[in-house]
C-alpha cells in the first residue's frame, strides 16, 4: 500500500513538473518574434507562420500521440516527445531560412509538445485518481502549466536581453532535456483504468467513431476551437501589441507572468468546481467573461494599469477551460481512450491556435493594426458562451450501463 502511494505521489509530482517546463517553454516563443524577424528582416508574418504551424502540428499530432500513448504507455511517448522538443528548439537557433525556421519552430517544436503536454500527461494524471478526486487532479496539473508561463517567461526574457536570441535558444533546449529525467516514473505506469472500463471489449476505432457521431462531442470541440484562436494570438503577439503601444518589453513579460500567475488560481478554483458543478456550464461563463474581458480592453484607453488588469482578468480565465473540457470528454466517453478522445478535440483548439497566430501576423502586415483580430476574439468568444448551453455533457448510454449495478 505504502508503495503504491509512493509511486502516485511521484507519478502526480513530475506530472506537474512536466507540465510546468512543456508550457513554460511555448509560452516564451511570442518573445522571439520580434527580433527573429528583424534578424532575416522579414515581416512579422513569417515567423507568425512558423508558431502557427507549430499550434496546428501540435494539435494535428496530438490524435496520434494520444493513440501512441494509450497503446504504448506514458513513458515511451514523453521519452520521443521530449527529445522532438529540445531538437526542435536547437534547430530554430541556427535556422538559415524561411523553410528551416517552419520545420524547427513549427513541425519539430509541436510535434515534442504534443508528446509532452496535457493530451498525454493529463489523461495518465486522470487514470491515477478516483473519479471525485479526477477534476480537481485535472485543475492541479493544468495549474502547474500556468506555474510555467509564471516562471520561464521572465528567465527567457533575462536570458534573451542578455545573450541574444540564438544562444537563448540552445539554453532552452538545454532546459527542454530535463523532461527525460521527469519521464521516468512513468515506466512503472501501466496506464491501468478502472475495472469497469477496463474489461469492455471497444476498440480504439469504435471509440472514435462512437464519439465523433455524437453531436455533443463536436459542440465541446467548436467551444475549444475558440479557446485556442484566442490564447494563441495573445501569447504569440501581445509582445508585439504592446511594443506598437509604446510599451516597454518589462511591461509584456508582467503582463503575461501576471496572466500565468492568476491562471494558477483559475485552474485550481475550476478545477475544483468542475467536481461539484455542471461543466458545461462553467465553461459557457468563462468564454462569456473573456468576451467582456476583451471587449472593455479594446474600449478603454490602453495603459499599464488595463494591461495589467486584462492580464490578472485573463489569467484566470486563461486554461480554466482545459479541466471543465478534459473532464467531460472522460465523463461522457470513459477513460480507456481518454488520450486518444482528448487528443482530437485538442487538434480543433490548435487549429484555432493556428488561426489567431497567423491571421494576426497577416493582417498585422495588411494593416498596420491587431484591432480587427482583438474584436473577433470578442465575438466568437461569445457566440461559444451561447453553444455551451446546448451540450449534454452526461455519460453516454454505454458508460451509465456500465455503472448501473446488476441484479442480484
């Protein structure tokens, strides 16, 4: 017994370690935008592309990771993930080219994130609890990825203005290697589930397709779409916004360590709602909040204090999504294919990640201003407030059949 307790108090701990390092170091590339682009004097659009194909890799190898994952276990897909992650960052550093920035920032960089991030270590942290303790474990694993942005985001910063952004680069890589130490509790995670789920005889294609026809599953997937176009554009080009404003760069680092910071206490606080409460709904008031969050940022005269005040409101809101989402995905399909599942509605958060980088690169470069990106984040934000209200996030007819106790 004492063992077992030992090994899900290691396996919950270098989760979170783990996560801690896989957001930390995405959340620094928007940093790098800038002088990368002054570096091969391109426009803002290049590199914009290549941290959109990252999002849209990411998300596009998340399905497969998932599948790797649940077919091969946890540790065999952190090991090939992490070193995809620390290649990809190396790469960027001594990229020569448009395409070899795209391969590096974008297919390698995604590619070890969706090996490292939350479609794979969230669903493992899920299968470790009991399903009452499951939200908040969910909340407690998306909050150490916050904990990330909070603490990597001033040391790159540091380091940036310090050594530059190539050398930057490699010490990040350096950092990304950490992961492979983090992964090795999880060779003795067999990624057992419960005993009820774990005897049913669906295959992983029977999984997918018994979630895909099931039009609920596709509203929550719509709802994610928009959660990725909207931290996307803000992490990648609010460095960039603030610059334009006459902001110092001291001002974007606070600005999203103080969105890192609050979504700690986001993700802990809807974590642990999302075990006492609907999460449909939880999820249609925090897309309804950032709505307003960003409508009254466009509508106010920017200054330090409404940057800091849209970031604290942000933050907390920021990945308050992921725990309610990831939740109802193992509350209405189950937890055998949990990362399979997860993995393709997180590519539909990608391809909206996607989206907001590179739609706000491009029309940066059209004309002259992020203001039209800013106001459709606002309106799609709360159209999905709307659509949250139409899903039925309860278990599927199999799950509650297999949870109704059989007759004596």
């Amino acid at each position: 017994m004492s063992n077992s307790k030992s090994l899900l108090s290691s396996l919950i701990i270098f989760s979170c370690l783990l996560l801690l390092i896989n957001f930390g170091l995405r959340s620094s590339m928007g940093f790098f935008l800038t002088p990368i682009s002054d570096t091969f004097s391109y426009g803002r659009e290049v590199f914009a592309f290549s941290l959109a194909l990252q999002n849209l890799c990411w998300g596009l190898f998340q399905p497969i990771a998932g599948a790797f994952a649940d077919r091969f276990g946890t540790f065999k897909t952190l090991i090939l993930g992490t070193v995809l992650y620390a290649a990809g960052l190396y790469f960027t550093s001594v990229a020569e080219s448009m395409f070899d920035l795209h391969m590096a920032a974008g297919l390698l960089i995604g590619m070890g994130i969706a090996g490292t991030g939350f479609g794979i270590v969230l669903p493992a942290m899920a299968r470790m609890v009991s399903a009452e303790k499951r939200a908040m474990a969910l909340g407690l694993g998306t909050a150490a990825g916050s904990a990330g942005q909070f603490l990597v985001i001033p040391v790159a910063q540091e380091l940036l203005t310090s050594y530059g952004w190539q050398l930057t680069l490699v010490m990040l890589a350096c950092g990304a290697l950490a992961m492979l130490a983090l992964a090795i509790p999880f060779a003795k995670d067999k990624n057992k589930v419960e005993e009820s789920q774990s005897t049913e005889d669906l295959t992983m294609k029977q999984a997918v397709i018994e979630a895909t026809t099931n039009k609920h599953y596709w509203l929550l997937i719509a709802g994610f779409f928009v959660c990725g176009f909207q931290l996307a554009f803000i992490t990648v080009h609010m460095p960039s916004y603030l610059a334009d404003k006459g902001f110092d760069g001291q001002v974007a680092v606070i600005c999203l360590s103080l969105i890192g910071l609050f979504n700690i206490i986001g993700c802990l606080l809807f974590g642990y709602w999302s075990g006492k409460h609907s999460k449909k709904n939880l999820l249609g008031l925090i897309y309804l909040f950032r709505a307003i969050a960003i409508a009254a940022f466009m509508i106010y005269p920017i200054s330090v204090t409404s940057i800091y005040l849209f970031a604290i409101v942000t933050g907390f809101l920021w990945l308050a999504t992921v725990p309610a989402t990831s939740g109802i995905v193992a509350q209405m399909f189950g937890l055998k294919y949990m990362g399979t599942l997860y993995g393709i509605v997180f590519l539909n958060h990608q391809l909206g990640s996607f989206t907001g980088v590179w739609l706000g690169g491009y029309l940066y470069d059209k004309t002259g201003s992020y203001d039209s990106v800013w106001w459709s984040a606002a309106a799609i934000a709360l159209v999905t407030a709307i659509i949250h209200i139409f899903i039925d996030d309860r278990p599927i007819a199999r799950i509650r059949a297999s949870l109704t106790p059989t007759p004596a």
